[in-house]
C-alpha cells in the first residue's frame, strides 16, 4: 500500500457506524454489549483479526463484526458465561448471608 492509499483507506475505515454492523447483530444493544465484550477481550490480550491502524479497541471490535472476521456467537456465548459468574458469586454471597442470619 502506497502512503496516499493508506490515508485513504483510514479515513474511510475510521467511519465505522452502526448502520455497518446492524446488518450482523440486529439489535443495537446486543451490538453494544457484544462489542464490549469483544473490546475486553482484544485488551485481555486475544488476538486482532484485522489491521490496527492505531485504533482503540472498542473500535477495532466494531470493525471486526462488521468485516464478519470474529464469531459472533462464540462472543455471545462468552459474554453470558462472563455474566453467569457474577450471578454465581452474588448467589454465594446471598447463601453465606442466610448463614450468618441463622435462617
């Protein structure tokens, strides 16, 4: 790539809207957790499976649903799992309370 094509290529690229990836995820804030997720994951240290071009990384997340090169239900799935651990620790917690209450 050529310095011109590259500068070309980033402005277009850093207009990633929703309309690019509402097509993958229909509804928005599925769109926003599951981007979230993703953002946690590529900070966590997963892999980006597409050019960084000095984007941060809730950006970079939206670029890779909407290029289709993550999968979507593989993040999904590790979103829930995330979620379920809390709700188990908080299940904890309520039983240890009922303990010491004497119930």
């Amino acid at each position: 790539m050529t310095l011109k094509t590259l500068k070309i290529y980033r402005l277009l690229m850093a207009r990633v809207t929703v309309e690019d990836c509402i097509v993958k995820i229909f509804n928005r804030f599925d769109l926003v957790m599951i981007a979230a997720q993703r953002s946690r994951n590529i900070s966590s240290g997963s892999n980006v499976t597409i050019d960084k071009y000095n984007d941060k990384n809730p950006v970079i997340a939206l670029r890779e649903i909407a290029e289709e090169t993550v999968d979507v239900s593989w993040l999904r799935e590790s979103l829930i799992r995330s979620l379920q651990k809390q709700a188990d620790f908080d299940k904890t917690e309520d039983d240890n309370v009922e303990g010491l209450m004497g119930s």
